[in-house]
C-alpha cells in the first residue's frame, strides 16, 4: 500500500478518536480501548493471530502484560486474525468491561484478562505514552539534510525538539522556518531540532532545496521510528530534556503555541547537565 496513504489513513484514526471522545464528553456511552496498534495484515498466513506493533504505556494491555512482538489470538470468546478483528471486537465492548485477550509471548499461549478503559484522544494517548518516559529509538532513518544524530543518546545533553512532519502537510511547512529561528536562536546553547518526514529521500531532498531549514532533516520512508513513538497525526512534535526524557507532546499546529514553545525551550535549557 502507498506510503502517503496509510499517513492519510493514520491522520483519519485519529480524527475518529477526537470524534469518538467528544460523543462520549456528550454523555453517548463510550466503548472500550485496548491500547495497542497492530499490524495491518496478516501476511504470514502459518503464523496465529494478529502481531501487536506497539502498546501504549499505561493503557489496558500494558497493565495486563501485553507486549509488542506479541501475537493476539482471541478477543473474549472469538478469534482474530487481523487488526480490524480485534479492533471490531473491542469496540463491541463499553469502557470498563473485563474482557479476556489471548495472546502468543515469545511462542507461549498467555491469557490476560483486561479491563477496556475509554478511549483518549490522540494528544493524551501520546502524552501518557511518551511524556515523562525516555524517548524511544531512531530506527531505519535515511539522512537527507544536515548530520543525522546516531541516536537519541547522541544528543544527551542537549534540549531536542523532535518533529514529525511530511512534504504534502500544509500545517507541517508552517512549523518548519519556525523550528529553523529557534535552532539558529538556541543551537548555540545546547538545543538540538530534527526532522523526520513520512516521505522518501527524494521528496523530502526536493523540500528541503525550496524551503531551507537550519536543522537535520531525515526519512522515515519505512514509518519505523513514526510507529515507535506512537504518532499518527502530522505535524507530531516532542520536546525532549537532556537525560533524554520526552517533557511535552504537541499534536497539530496552533499559532498561539509559539511563545509556549520557545518558554519550554528557555526552561529545559536552563536545566543542568546530566552527570
């Protein structure tokens, strides 16, 4: 499947979330959320059940022992075999609801019995999976501008705002020059701004040559590091300390955060090295 597409695919989620949320808000029973994203096909057809990509800190399935790397087998007394077949069956179920999740750890048949809790919006699943938790891996990255951080322990000691963005997101090329003055302002004292871009090499090298910017620019061309880090909204940014602990999560673009952001940055610099 297009790249760019399952990017439109993953933004359109999660406007049903905002949705889904603000009809629960109205007082519309909310149904139950699990936690965890999967992998959109099954394409090992002798392998049982659906594998799990990533589970949310602090969610349902975290709390009940679900891994990422497992395999989910059976939701309540059914089957699964997909994603969408667990996802059908969770949101069959009301927030609260104990809910019995058969799954595969490292090849041994586990049962958990999981109480569904309602389901977050975007912006407050990322904050209670990343904030307060260091920030995870930078995984299969293609340098496209700039010199690319060997890690996310390259840059300990230094304040780093780490933005999601692609070339075709209008919000994302706003954030973009902004992103470039507070590098040119703060770079000096110890802030680091990277990009990472749902694009290919190309694409983003074609970006990066009309519209300059003043920090590391790099491909996710395979979404590795977009689906570790839990994002699925553009422009995702992460502001991230010095011992390497995710601070703040900001999900979209609003004008009005510019100052916020800028204080954040003031206010992590001024922190002391770690030792």
């Amino acid at each position: 499947m297009n790249r760019l597409w399952l990017a439109v695919i993953g933004t359109a989620v999660a406007a049903g979330m905002v949705i889904r949320e603000a009809r629960g808000q109205l007082g519309a029973p909310q149904h139950g959320w699990l936690g965890i994203s999967m992998a959109q096909d099954n394409n090992d057809a002798s392998a049982r059940g659906v594998l799990v990509n990533h589970v949310v800190r602090g969610s349902p399935a975290d709390l009940a022992g679900i891994r990422a790397g497992d395999r989910v087998f059976r939701v309540a007394t059914g089957a699964v075999a997909h994603g969408a077949d667990v996802a059908r069956v969770v949101a069959g179920y009301p927030a609260g609801a104990l809910v019995d999740v058969g799954f595969l750890h490292s090849g041994v048949e586990r049962t958990a019995h999981v109480t569904l809790a309602a389901f977050p919006a975007p912006v407050d699943m990322l904050r209670m999976d990343l904030v307060g938790a260091f920030a995870p891996a930078l995984t299969r990255l293609h340098p496209v501008s700039g010199v690319l951080p060997a890690s996310v322990a390259a840059m300990r000691g230094r304040v780093v705002l780490l933005d999601f963005w692609a070339t075709w997101c209008g919000p994302c090329r706003i954030v973009a020059p902004k992103l470039s003055a507070l590098q040119d302002r703060y770079g000096a004292q110890g802030l680091t701004v990277l990009g990472v871009a749902a694009d290919e090499v190309q694409d983003i090298a074609a970006f990066a040559a009309r519209t300059p910017v003043s920090y590391p620019l790099a491909a996710d061309s395979e979404g590795e590091t977009s689906r570790g880090y839990g994002v699925t909204t553009l422009p995702t940014l992460l502001v991230i300390d010095k011992r390497g602990v995710v601070r703040q999560v900001a999900v979209g673009y609003d004008p009005g955060e510019d100052a916020w952001l800028e204080s954040q940055v003031r206010s992590l610099l001024a922190e002391p090295a770690p030792p």
